[in-house]
C-alpha cells in the first residue's frame, strides 16, 4: 500500500467554451482522486479490461442510469460509439434509409448543413426546410406539406451551436414517420419525451462528458432496418448485439460520461437541470435585452438557444476587445466560432450560476466603460 | 487560487491486461497532477477546446515527438482517428483498394482473419498465406510467388494478441506492392524502419495510451488514391488535409498518448524500450521452457511474441487454479482470451520488470506446489 500526498496549487477560471466544454467540478475531483486505483483493482480504469467483471458493472450501471435520467422505453437500446456527431452524419442513411429511399431534413444551422452534405453523399436526401436564407437566425418554416411521409425519417438538430438556435419543441412529423434528432449540444440540458424519436445522437464533449464517446439511442424495431454486410463498426444492429463492445470502447470518457450521469441523478435530474440552465440563460439574455442595443443577439426571440448565446456588437475591434478583457477576468472561450465571428457564450450544464453572474455583470461593466 | 490537499492510499497491482493495458505510473501521476488545471490555464485538459492555443500546441509536440521517436520521414503524415483497429479494418479498403483492385492479406491470427473479413465485405481479397491449419502458432509461410504484384496492398498483422504470434521482421513484398500493417498490439515496443510501410495503423489501447484513438501513419502518395466522395469521417485524404480535426479529436486519449511517447523519449526511444521488452519476455519464456512441459507454449519458437505469451497447462482446473492463485498474489489479467483459453501474459511497454519477474517466481513457486 502506498500513499501519496498531492499538495496542489489550483485555479479555476468561467469557461464557456462551445465544446469540449467545463465539467462538473466534483466530476474532476474523483477522476482524480481514483486515477491510479479505482475502487481498490491497484489500476486505473484506463487500464482496465473492457471485459473485466468491474468494467461490465460500471457499463451496466451507466446504462441504468441513463435510462433512469430519460425515462427509457424498454424497446430503446443505448449504443457508445466514436467518431462524434459527424460519423452519425453518415451512419444514421447507412443504416436507417433503405436504398432507393429519400430522407427529409430540416436546416436550422451550420451541423445541420453538414448532416445533409454527408447524407447526399449517401444517397437521396431532400432539404425539407432551412433558415439559411435569414443567415440561420432562426428555426425553419414548415407545414405538414413540405414533408415527404414516404421519406425514410425526418432528421433535425435540436441545438446548433455555431448560430445559436434551439428547438423549443420537437418538430412534429407525420403518424409513421421516425423523428432524428442530433441532440449533440443540449442532450440532457432539459427533460424530453424520448418516445417522439426514432433516434437520438450526441457527442458527449457538451453536456455528457469529455470528446471520444457518442451515445446514440435507437428505437429497435428501427434497427430491421440496417441492411446486411455494412462495415462493423458502422453497423447499428451489430453494435447493439454486442452491447457497444464488438471491439474495445472508448472506457475512460464512458466512465466519466457515467459520473456526469451521477451528478445530474443526484441534482434532481432533467427537470431540476433545465431549471438551473434557464436561470443562466436568463442572465445572459437580458443583459444582451436591457442593453439598448450594444449587445445585438443573433437569434431571433422565439428560437434562442439555452445552450450557446450568440451576438455581436458595433464593430469587430469592439467584440476583440470584449473578449481579451474577459479573458483578463478570468472568463473564457467568449470568441464566436471561427465560421461566423461575434461573441459567444456557452452554457451547459456544468458552468455555474456564478459564472453566468460574472458575465452578466462583465457585460454590464464593460458596456459602462466602452458603450 | 484554491489549494488542495490530497492524501490517498493507493496499491497498484501487476497488471497483465491485454488491453486495455498498463500505463507507465508516471504518467497516470502526470495526469492526475494536472487534472483540474492544466498548466495554469484554470481548466482540465478535458474541458479544452480542440481549438485553443494551448490544445494547438500540444498536438504539434506530440506530433514531432512521434516523428523523432519514429524517424519519420517528411512524406509520412500522421492521423489521430477513432473507432480502434477494427473501423481501420474497412477503412483500408475504401481508401485505398481501387474499384476493380483486389488486396493481399497474410493471415497469423485472430485479428488478421477479421481484417479479411472487413475487407471482403467492400471487394476483392485474398488470403495468400495462412497459418489457421496450425490454429495459427506459427507465421504463414509464403514465397514471391504466392503474392499478387497487382494487388492494392500487402496487409499483415505484426503481432496476434490472442494467439501470440510476433512477425519478427517485416514480410517482403516485391517492389511496388504497398505494405500495410495492423501493428496495434506492438506498436512502439521496438524499432522499426517506417519507409518499408505504405501504411500502418495501431489502436492506442496497448502499448501508446488510452483506449480511444488510433494512430494512423501513411505515405502521402497513396492519398492520390482516396477516392471521392467518401464519408468525411472515414476519408484518409480529408483527414490528413485537416491535420486530424475535421471534427473534435479525442483529445483527453491524444493528450496520454502525448505523455506515453514522452516517458519512451526521455528512456532513450525504441532501441532502450526494446531492450526492456526482450529481458521481460525472455524471463517468462525461459520459466516456460525450463517447466519441462509442465508450461505449453502455444507459439512455436520462431513466432513468438514478446508482447503477448500464451500457454497451456495439462487441464483447464489447473489453468483456472492458476489464474486464481496469482490474482491472488497481485498477478492480474492472466486468462487467457475468452475466445481460446488457456493463459496469456501480457508484456506491454509500461509493465516494468520486475512484475514479470514476479510473475516468473510465481510460475516456478505454482510448478513446485502443483507439477
């Protein structure tokens, strides 16, 4: 038996980077405190079998536990795989859009752009519906009749980080129809119905944990769908029979995806979450609203995001500015994407209601002295 | 700044996983050192984006310290990609078998018999040498003869985990046949010649870091043969062409391996991390050979692994019994692979002499007690 003494000087800044983004303190502090021996096996679990007896009881309590937190129908299955929201791009028409089949998808983003670009690539794929023409500071228009009810699913992105929008609701498809939602930047930010969907991606690096795991949740009969002799590792059914394990899964951000799971059970769960995230936003929003102007949103009232608050200001030295002397304060990752400029402040689940406050009153500050 | 203090007991045990597998403890101390403020920038590694400054900088080392340790020459280009060994499986042939083309495979094992199996799926492959008539405890014999000069590519697997069979120099195709190698389970735990390669790939999960990412290493020529219209995720052209951020890498994974590959530099690079390993495998190998039978090895002499030693014993209750007694001893990881039994040693880079020549006391302590 060793024993070790760390004695570490620390500090922790407000992060609100888009992704990978802030993890839930506690989070980090067991990581760390279990690193070189977890529960006593003398081994990290990065060094530990994916097949071991603990490693299987870690899985299949992180699988009950995220059923727990979305109240899962028992004719869902949970797959982890790699590769992020943009290998899904391809593997959801893979899998799911039988040939000859088209898809329908509704644009409200720059992921969900992408989402299209990869499933043209793949086969039939019809762009139901897009703000594109508004620079996608808002959620598309649509009625029933701009959906295809033949299409092989009707795919949206409920959150898009770079622009900023957010679904309030789920769309509504036609009886029939299977609803995809890349849930990637607000899964677990707020309770849904996981019934309304046919399936559910996310890369876990916003609200689920650390980049390198990306949790689909499929409705089974969906998966009589996947067509013989595609590659194994892109093969949802053949995922699901192995249970996630055909080949070694990415254990480290697993488990930690597991104590992210934990922290938001022990919380209250999605409902008391969604209560924390709309009092952050809330903050944000209206220093941008009681501004006058000085802050200008980029979304539209009705289709803000909770998660990524997007805007811009006078002039591209002032938004420069803005964030070196955030910076300078110690709040972070304020710079909008390299894609569309501006300012951006991400709020997921794991930034505090302090650090909202602190950008709140750094808004306010920083408009007294420069507005 | 916040000050914290952390006193823990730890044991650490002898891990002979076979991967996940042990990490040098020095850097799993690194890690948890840093863990909730990495270099001072006030958040965990994890919570960074791919896209900072600091994550920036730190892929560029860990990139020129895979080149130094490598010798890589300047028209190699490396990719941090995901899925394991098994998603490379199916991106070989996509990538770089042309329509019409077929591809050469040599069989040794387990692993090499689900490449073929991959690559099937996506064209034309055949299998030009096998070992499979001896249950693979042998590398297959071939001559020029048995090759195709006309195939895609010439692909073998350099070390068999389950069956521990090591090539113990690389198989010689003739001129103009690209070589590809599946070098998963030895990578970096020797020297090898990179220009003898078109391409290699190699899980992490063994010998580099983490389960997570897979490292990728191809000669920028067969690039021109990428064919269009891939999905982003799975196109070697575009990945390289975005220095492997197409999309957010696994970073935290990338981040361990960039501590692995320093620990092997500052040890004296492969040559000294070689000599390690052969002292390691010859003390397990020379208890195997001095039991009299009492120790079977699977491999024949000339095949042996010094990653991965498998062996039987008279029946499966003193296999079992012996599995039992040396966890019990703090021996861990020894059973064999599920799929062929027996018992299996696994000598990783981070394993440290003296647990195997613990393990070798305890080979001789269970003969004395049980043969």
């Amino acid at each position: 038996m060793e024993n070790q003494q760390l004695n570490l000087d620390y500090h922790r800044i407000h992060n609100f980077n888009a992704g990978p983004a802030t993890l839930p303190l506690s989070v980090l502090e067991q990581v760390q405190a279990e690193l070189l021996d977890y529960h006593g096996t003398g081994m990290s679990l990065m060094e530990m079998s994916h097949r071991s007896t603990e490693f299987d009881a870690l899985f299949q309590q992180i699988e009950n536990d995220l059923s727990k937190l979305l109240n899962l129908p028992a004719d869902y299955q949970v797959l982890f795989l790699q590769g992020g929201a943009s290998l899904q791009f391809a593997m959801l028409p893979m899998n799911l859009r039988p040939a000859g089949a088209s898809a329908d998808y509704l644009v409200n983003g720059a992921w969900g752009q992408a989402a299209v670009k990869e499933a043209k690539k793949l086969g039939a794929t019809r762009v139901a519906a897009t703000s594109e023409s508004t620079n996608f500071d808002r959620l598309p228009a649509f009625s029933a009749k701009d959906l295809d009810p033949k299409a092989a699913y009707l795919h949206y992105t409920s959150n898009e980080t770079i622009h900023g929008i957010e679904w309030q609701a789920e769309p509504q498809p036609p009886a029939g129809l299977p609803l995809v939602c890349d849930m990637s930047s607000n899964f677990l930010s707020r309770p849904f119905d996981v019934t309304k969907f046919g399936l559910i991606y996310a890369g876990a690096q916003k609200n689920a944990g650390p980049a390198g795991t990306t949790i689909v949740i499929v409705r089974q009969d969906l998966l009589e769908r996947v067509p013989p002799n595609l590659p194994a590792m892109l093969d949802y059914r053949l995922q699901a029979d192995k249970g996630s394990m055909y080949n070694t899964p990415p254990t480290f951000s697993i488990y930690i995806v597991g104590l992210v799971l934990r922290w938001l059970l022990d919380m209250g769960g999605l409902p008391e979450i969604e209560r924390r995230n709309l009092a952050k936003a809330s903050l944000i929003y209206s220093a941008i609203d009681q501004s006058g102007g000085f802050y200008r949103p980029h979304a539209q009232a009705d289709s803000r995001s909770r998660m990524n608050i997007t805007f811009r200001m006078d002039n591209e030295e002032l938004e420069s500015l803005f964030a070196k002397q955030a910076k300078a304060n110690g709040l972070v990752g304020l710079k909008g994407h390299r894609s569309v400029g501006g300012l951006r402040a991400s709020l997921y689940n794991a930034l505090s209601l302090e650090s909202a406050q602190t950008l709140a009153e750094f808004m306010q500050e920083f408009q007294r002295t420069h507005g």
